[in-house]
C-alpha cells in the first residue's frame, strides 16, 4: 500500500504543486476539453500536476494510456492515448516510447508488459485491481476446460496474465462477438464475465457458448427494473448499456456497447438527452465534445479505477519504482492469447 502522506510531502517538496489560477487559465486548451465537468477551482488544483506530469514524461521518453473509465482530469489532461481495453491494447504494441504509464487497473498494465516485454510499464497504483478479473484463477480455466473437453477458451482481457495464458485466445467487449463467431468450434468457452457471455450468445445462436460464473461490480448493479422506471421518469431519454450488464438489462436498452462503442453511438446518433449504464467517468470524458448531448440518470463508480490518481502518476514518473513484472515464461503464453485477439480483429476490420 502506497504511503501517501509521506508521498505527498515528498511530492511538494520537489515540485510546485499548489494550487495555481495562473497556471491554470495558461492551460485554456488542456482545460477546453473537460470545462463541462471539472469546475475553474478545481481545475486550479489539478492544472500543477498536470503540467509536472507532462513536462516529466517527456523527459523519460514516456507516453500515458488511458481508459474511459479514467478522471477527466486524467483522461484529458495528461493521456497520449485513450480508450477501452483492445484500444489500449493495440496501441501499447505501437508505442516508440520507453516508459508506458498505464492509467487503468492492473491487469492493463499487465498486458502492456506482455506486449512489450523489453519496455517499462510503471503502474501508478498496484491496488488498482478488478472485481472481474478477481474471480477467476488459472485453476478455474482448467476446470472448464475438464467440464467441457476440446472447447476452446476465450478469455476477457480483464483478466491476469496466469488466466490469459492459460486461454486460447482474449476478447474485449468490443470484439467478442466476432472473435466468438469466428472460432472453428460448436461450443465455446468464456470466461469470466458470466454477462458478457450470456450477451454475446444471444447474437451468436448458433454456437454454444459456455460460461464462467464472475461479473463486473460495476455494471451487475444495474437492474431492468431500474432502466423502466429511470425511462418512465424520463421520456426521450436514449439508454445506452455496456454489455457486461445483465442481459435483461441491456435487453432494456436502446443500443449496447463496449465503451469504445457507446462513444461511436453518441457521436453517430447525437441525441437530445443520454442516460450511459456503465462506469460514471464514462460520460463525463464524453461530455466536452458532445455539448449538445444532455448527460443524465444515475452511474456507478468503479472504485479501482478511481485509485489512480494525478498525484499517484507523477509520483510514479518521479521515481520510477512501480513497474509491473510478469514471469516470462506465463507472458509468452499470455501474449499469443493477447496477440491472436489483436490479429483477428485486424483481419476482420
């Protein structure tokens, strides 16, 4: 656990990180992109470490992913590249920089450390961990794999490297239903969103698609009795679910998507009024370039993602000491699951 306090004083004594109204209104253009969700004060605060971060990471040759799950402040301040898992994930193998910063949960920064082996990929906090990727072990893979012999597995990325490498090939929410449709196999094992699963065999009837029992604690709180009346309330409101939402939810729905595809959606069909069934950041890193789009109605907040903070990166870029491991002989495995998932998608694109 990371000892903030003394983190904090250290921070202040190295950099200038007092709250600065000057600074910040010389930042207009960092600051135009998240003006609709983070206040001038606010901002005050935030546009010190904003500015230290940005000016480090070019001094170690760094670049930033981020996830749409990520602070605005985060998201649009200090990110060279943003987006859901596989977005992240294709643009980790793409990276000339020598340090990844990976502003996400830890099974992100796991993955890029697969991708890029030889590179150092610091994560700001190692607490950050996922409910979904919690559930499941490399044990419970083999399980399935006994439960259902010749059936290949198709892994969520949020998943770790042990599970990744003991899959045939990822998935994100994005991909899933092609990648699942493209497999040469009648039944087909996911693992270890039980959602997901259950939503992407009700586009492909025609596999058999199994399923680990996990879910996200994020989007399994949501409830179609909690769409119907949230719409009874609001009319010509448009509901947009991600797809690790149960599937009577996302059956409530007006469109289902990962989050690179709820973002497509909005800014395809621009609706008056948007209600978002997913993570709370999610809208507010959208809001900025969609002003004529009303974001309302209720969210949850993930609170591992929440654990990455602007004081956590800068601390990170400073010392370099957070650097995620993986055994080489798991990423190796881990990484042809991974890359296979990159390769399909390419092809099918």
């Amino acid at each position: 656990m990371l000892d903030m306090p003394a983190i904090r004083q250290d921070l202040n004594a190295l950099y200038d990180l007092a709250p600065n109204p000057e600074l910040a209104a010389s930042m207009g253009a960092e600051y135009a992109r998240m003006s609709r969700v983070v206040s001038p004060v606010d901002w005050a605060i935030h546009a010190p470490y904003v500015a230290a971060i940005n000016t480090l990471k070019k001094q170690r040759n760094a670049t930033i992913l981020a996830h749409n799950y990520m602070t605005p402040e985060i998201f649009h301040g200090i990110a060279d590249v943003v987006g859901d898992s596989l977005q992240l994930a294709i643009e980790a193998t793409r990276t000339k920089a020598d340090v990844i910063v990976q502003c996400g949960v830890h099974f992100m920064a796991e993955t890029s450390k697969i991708l890029n082996p030889a590179k150092m990929v610091l994560m700001p906090d190692m607490g950050a961990g996922c409910s979904l990727a919690d559930s499941i072990t490399a044990e419970g893979v083999a399980q399935m794999r006994a439960r259902y012999p010749g059936a290949p597995v198709v892994t969520y990325v949020n998943t770790t490297a042990e599970v990744k490498a003991a899959s045939d090939i990822c998935c994100t929410s994005s991909n899933a239903v092609q990648i699942i449709r493209a497999l040469d196999a009648d039944t087909i094992i996911m693992t270890p969103d039980k959602y997901l699963a259950q939503n992407v065999a009700a586009q492909v009837p025609e596999k058999r698609i199994v399923w680990w029992d996990g879910s996200c604690i994020v989007h399994e709180q949501y409830t179609a009795r909690d769409i119907r009346e949230f719409r009874d309330w609001n009319p010509g409101t448009r509901i947009i679910a991600h797809p690790e939402c149960p599937p009577d939810v996302v059956a409530e729905a007006d469109f289902s998507g990962s989050t690179s595809g709820i973002l497509e959606y909005v800014s395809r069909e621009r609706p008056e009024r948007a209600m978002l069934v997913t993570e709370c950041s999610m809208a507010s890193n959208i809001s900025d370039a969609h002003p004529e789009v009303e974001f309302i109605g209720p969210c949850n907040m993930c609170p591992y993602m929440k654990m990455i903070t602007l004081e956590k990166v800068l601390w990170s870029l400073h010392t370099m000491t957070t650097a995620v491991e993986v055994d080489p002989a798991v990423a190796d495995k881990a990484r042809l699951a991974v890359q296979r998932m990159i390769d399909l998608s390419a092809k099918k694109a």
